[in-house]
C-alpha cells in the first residue's frame, strides 16, 4: 500500500517542494504575513475570499489529500513527538471546522502564522516528493528495526539533514539516555553527539554522511602552544592583568576544567576552544536546535552545532572523554 502511494503521488510532492524551494516563492510568503497593516488586511480578506470561492471545490480535493496524508505519516509514528507532529495535528483539528470559503479564510488565517510553518512544510515535501524515502517514513516498522549499518543508512538519507528526525530514530537505539551533561538546556548537544558516536560505530563517517565540512586538525602547532594561545586569547579577552595565573595544565581537556572553574558554560566553552584551534565553524545545512528550556533560549538554537564540534574535538585527540561535562554550569 505504501509503494501504491508513493508512487502514485511522488510526483505531486515533488511539483509542490520545487515551488516552496524557490526562493521568490518564499519571500513572498513571508511578505505578505508579515508587512500588512489592518486597513491592508481589511482589503486583502475581501480579494481572498473571493478567489477561495471561485476555486473552493480545488481547496477542498487539496485539504482532503493533505488529510489523507497526514493520517498515513501519524499511522507509522516515525514523527511522533517532533514539532512537525504538532502541525499535523492542528491541521487536522482547524480540518473539522472548515466547512465553506469563508470559515477556510478564518482558521487558516491563524495557522499561517505557526511558527517555522514554511520550512516544516518543505521538508515534508522533500521527503515525500522521493519515494525511497516516501516509503521510508510511512514504514510503520521502521522504529523496530535492529539497529546496524543499514538501518543508520537508511534514517539518514529519509533525515537528509533533518537533525531531529535523526534523533527521533537513531537515539533510541542508544541503551545509555540519561543526558550526561546534566543541564536540561544541553540535552539535545547529549543526544545529537551520542548519535554521531553511534554513526561512527558502525564504521560511517558522521560528518561526512551529513554532508558538513569540517576544517582539518591543525598540523603545525604542539599541544603547549595550542594552551598557551588559548590562555593567551582568554587574557586578552577577560581583561585579565595576569595576577590570576592559570593553574599548569597539560591538555585541551583540562583547559576546559579549567574554564569550568571559571564559570563558563559549556557553549562558550567549546565555541571559544572551537575558534582558537580550527577558526572557521563547520559548514552544510546545520540547522538549528529545538528549545527544550525557558532558560538561554538563542544559545540552546546552537545545540547541534556545539555537538559537531564536540564531536570532532574528541575525533581529533583534543578531548579523550566527555566525562570533564559532567555537572557542568
């Protein structure tokens, strides 16, 4: 039943994906919600609800394939507990209360306004519009499946970067979920981290799946004079007049002890190492994080960022465990 449909509707998916992917399409979008005033709004509503009359019968074959198709992804429950289960859901409650053009104009006017609406849409499409992937996340027994190579290969092509789909399946997998890191604001750098180190398990390249360029492991400087730099930065940073001396440390991992003591947390803590041993950030489609907390709401939005550096600074030696995270401000 599931190839039926992808096959039958793959292509549907994909006109709708390439039409939200063009980048006109979505300026325009953003434009009208967000730069009418109520005399324009006024105006606006009178245009259309009169062309949504004039193709009421096309809005409604639409809003009941979109049903059609929501209720199949929420039947395999491989978006369960996402943002983008949320959406569906609210879809489906306005659905019931739509009932002619002019309750279609009031609810939807509402729902247009979700938060990240536009790109949440998009990747569905992206997903749906491929059926390998279409078949993918229909696939109510994906979830079941014992971890190994393939199954890690088949969840990051259906994710193609869509990093809390990636959780959402590859986690799990993971035995150990107690976030190690202790704040709840660093939960999803725990489990997006733990997730590249399951990767690499199975003998794959994380980064390198997930399409991110990383820069190299400098070659041209010892351990001492990577230390000395990073104290050397922190003074000049800081302020400091040198009465505070730093205490002797011998590696990456015990600098970041150090800053600990100090007070910083963990994403300043890796960011500053970050920045003074490779410079530049990674680079690809690295979205970002879900908040989980009230508290340090722009700085959880790096959380999966702040993970593929914590990734590659163990990769490379500079950090031998994340033990030294443990209780961290």
């Amino acid at each position: 039943m599931t190839n039926t449909f992808c096959n039958e509707n793959y292509l549907f998916f994909e006109k709708n994906y390439n039409l939200m992917n063009d980048k006109n399409t979505e300026i325009n979008f953003y434009r009208i919600i967000y730069s009418l005033d109520e005399q324009k709004y006024i105006i606006l509503d009178e245009i259309l609800l009169n062309k949504i009359k004039d193709n009421w019968k096309g809005i409604e074959k639409y809003m009941n394939m979109i049903e059609k198709v929501i209720k199949k992804l929420k039947l395999a429950q491989n978006l369960e507990g996402l943002q983008v289960e949320k959406l569906m859901d609210d879809f489906l409650s306005i659905k019931i209360l739509i009932e002619n053009p002019e309750t279609f104009l009031k609810y939807m006017k509402i729902f247009v306004y979700r938060k990240n609406l536009y790109n949440e849409i998009k990747e569905l499409l992206l997903i749906l519009s491929n059926k390998y992937t279409c078949e993918l996340i229909l696939n109510k027994n994906l979830k079941k499946e014992k971890c190994s190579k393939k199954y890690i290969e088949k969840v990051i092509k259906l994710a193609n970067g869509n990093y809390d789909i990636l959780i959402k399946l590859i986690y799990p997998k993971i035995f150990k979920l107690k976030n190690e890191f202790q704040k709840k604001e660093y939960e999803n750098i725990y489990k997006f981290f733990t997730c590249l180190k399951l990767i690499e398990k199975y003998n794959l390249n994380p980064l390198k799946s997930l399409n991110i360029n990383i820069p190299n492991k400098p070659t041209n400087k010892t351990i001492n004079r990577i230390l000395d730099e990073l104290e050397l930065q922190y003074i000049i940073d800081s302020n400091n007049d040198f009465d505070d001396k730093l205490e002797k440390v011998n590696s990456v991992s015990e600098y970041i002890s150090v800053m600990k003591k100090r007070g910083h947390t963990l994403w300043y803590i890796i960011n500053y190492i970050w920045k003074n041993i490779y410079g530049k950030d990674p680079q690809g489609n690295i979205y970002n994080s879900n908040v989980i907390s009230s508290n340090n709401i722009e700085l959880q939005k790096m959380n999966y960022l702040i993970a593929i550096k914590l990734y590659k600074l163990c990769d490379d030696g500079f950090i031998s465990s994340t033990n030294i995270f443990h209780n961290t401000l």
